[in-house]
C-alpha cells in the first residue's frame, strides 16, 4: 500500500494528509487568502520530524478547478516537494474530491444525481455533476463555469443534492427542481478523505512527474472587447 501524501487549496481550506501504514495525519483549516503562508507548517506538523523521502511514496494534489491563487500554491508545492525527492504525482479534481467527502459524511445515497460547486467568484461558480454509485462518482462531462441561471440540468429523474461554496447561488437557479435540492455548502475538498481512498485501491492512481502537474482552470467568459470593436468614445 503506498504512502500518499494529498493536498488540496482550490478552496478557501487548506488541505493536507498523510496516510500511511492504516494510519493517517491531516490537517484541515479554512484560511482564506493565507495558504501559502500556512501550507509548510502544516506540512512539517503531519510530517512529525520525519524527512519527506521516509515518509511518502506519492504525493496527490487537488488541481481544482477552483481559486487562481490556490491552484498555483498547491501544484508548486507539490511539484517542488516530487521534484526534491523524485516522487511520483497524481492529480484529482477537487470538484470531484468534494463528492467523496459528502459520501464520507454520509450525506449521499446511492443514484444521487449530484452537482459539486465552488464560487468562482464575479457572480459564477464552478461546477461538476456526477452520479453517486454508492463507491464512485461517475461523471459523464469535465468541469465547466457558468452563472448560476446557466446551469446546463442531466437527464435525470433521481434526487439531487447540491454541494460546495456555490449552492449559495440557490435561488438565482433557473430550474426549480435545483432550487428546492439539499444543500451542504460548507463541503469542501478534503485531503483526508482522498488519501486513503488512493491508498487502499479505491480510487486509482495515474502517477505522472511532477512537471506535467498542472492547475485544472476552466474557460470562463471574459466580458472585454478589443479596440476595433468597442466603437468610438464621443
């Protein structure tokens, strides 16, 4: 069983775990804005004095979609920390990571159609649907950015649920089988949840090096226009 040591900032949690041996070390803490500031403290906290190289065989980072700023900070930590020890990486979506951990909490049932969110901010958020098999998260399309009345619905007739930063946007949702869905709006992707699930086979490792690790951005609509096209200023 490989020791893996995950990571995740995508949010407005910084995210650490080190699972090894059965055990596992993590720290979790919301701060906003800071994770650079925090992030190798924490690491140094799970670590408990051991040298990275003893500790971990796989190093996983959440590559969002998700903050800007928080995507650069977990995937150049984790690069630098693989590229230092000749670690292998494997990259997962934290949109995706957030449904595991609502599994994990036991606020999902097997068939659930559920749409995983994070405020992208300027009035749009970042989401994912998946459907809950009761052990996977089967998504049928990548994540995309849209405002909130834009929200493309699945041909689905099971019950939705509604997770992350984004489900605030609730009531600017078109469609009113959204807007009356259960909502956990304080889910967030958690590394001590993705840790052991990679681990123990539940979840499958793509190992890659560390400088193909790249933050998962999403096209979002710009609204600028050129020069030739903005008209002319009286």
């Amino acid at each position: 069983m490989p020791r893996i040591l995950a990571l995740d900032t995508a949010t407005q949690a910084c995210s650490l775990a080190l699972f090894s041996g059965g055990s596992l070390l993590h720290r979790h803490e919301m701060l906003a804005r800071a994770h650079n500031r925090h992030i190798l403290q924490m690491l140094s906290e799970i670590l408990q004095g051991r040298a990275l190289a003893d500790a971990v065989d796989v190093i996983a980072c959440g590559v969002g979609p998700g903050s800007f700023t928080g995507l650069r900070v977990a995937v150049s930590v984790a690069q630098g920390l693989a590229w230092s020890q000749r670690l292998p990486v494997h990259a997962f979506c934290s949109l995706e990571a957030q449904i595991y951990v609502a599994a994990e909490q036991h606020l999902l049932s097997e068939g659930d159609c559920v749409l995983s969110t994070i405020d992208a901010q300027i009035g749009q958020l970042y989401g994912l649907w998946g459907i809950w098999t009761g052990h996977h998260v089967a998504t049928a399309a990548p994540p995309f950015i849209c405002a909130p009345d834009q929200i493309s619905l699945p041909d689905n007739n099971g019950k939705w649920v509604i997770l992350g930063t984004g489900s605030h946007y609730h009531k600017q949702f078109a469609d009113a089988r959204l807007r009356a869905a259960p909502r956990y709006d304080a889910i967030t992707p958690d590394a001590s949840v993705m840790a052991p699930l990679l681990a123990g086979g539940t979840l499958s490792l793509d190992l890659q090096p560390a400088h193909l690790l790249t933050p998962q951005y999403v096209q979002r609509d710009i609204g600028w226009k050129k020069l030739s096209e903005q008209g002319r200023r009286d």
